[in-house]
C-alpha cells in the first residue's frame, strides 16, 4: 500500500530542457507544486541561505523557458515543468532585517 511521502525523499533538479541532462539538483528548503488534471500547474522550490541560496543559482542560473524545473520522489517525476523566472526574496519578509 503506497504511503505519503517524506520530505527527504524528494528532489528538485533543475535539467536542460532540450537534453534532459541533470543541471543541478537543489538543496530545497520548501517545496510546492500544484496537481491538476488537463491543466496547466505550478510548482516553486526555495533554497535557504544557509543551503546555499543564491550560490547555487550562481553555479548553474537557470535560463527562463530553457531549463526544467523537476520535482521527484524516489526518482519518479511528479511534477516538471519550465522554469518560467526565478528571483531573490526581499530582505524585508518575515524574519529578515530590513
């Protein structure tokens, strides 16, 4: 009988839309996606600072409508997509100094 998740067992790896080849895997602190059947979903992953943030975007950006965003669990995708932006959060969120 199938069981819900963990969060250890899922990934989120950024691949080159037209090779499929692995860019990146992202060490997520969060992760969201939507499921909607014959419709179009979303999906964000976040990657704190202190598991490398903005490095990690640095390492390997992600090109808009170029690359793959791909969320998978026991190494079966259960969302992907592509990346259609990415950014840096506000300093000034919950939490945050200003």
């Amino acid at each position: 009988m199938p069981s819900l998740g963990v969060p250890y067992e899922y990934e989120a790896v950024i691949t080159d839309g037209l090779t499929g080849e692995t860019i990146t895997m992202l060490p997520w602190s969060k992760i969201k996606w939507q499921r909607a059947r014959n419709k179009v979903s979303q999906a964000e992953a976040f990657v704190a600072i202190a598991d490398g943030g903005m490095s990690v975007m640095r390492e390997a950006p992600p090109r808009p409508w170029n690359t793959l965003l791909s969320i998978q669990r026991n190494g079966s995708v259960v969302w992907d997509g592509p990346v259609t932006s990415w950014s840096r959060p506000s300093r000034s969120g919950p939490g945050q100094p200003p």
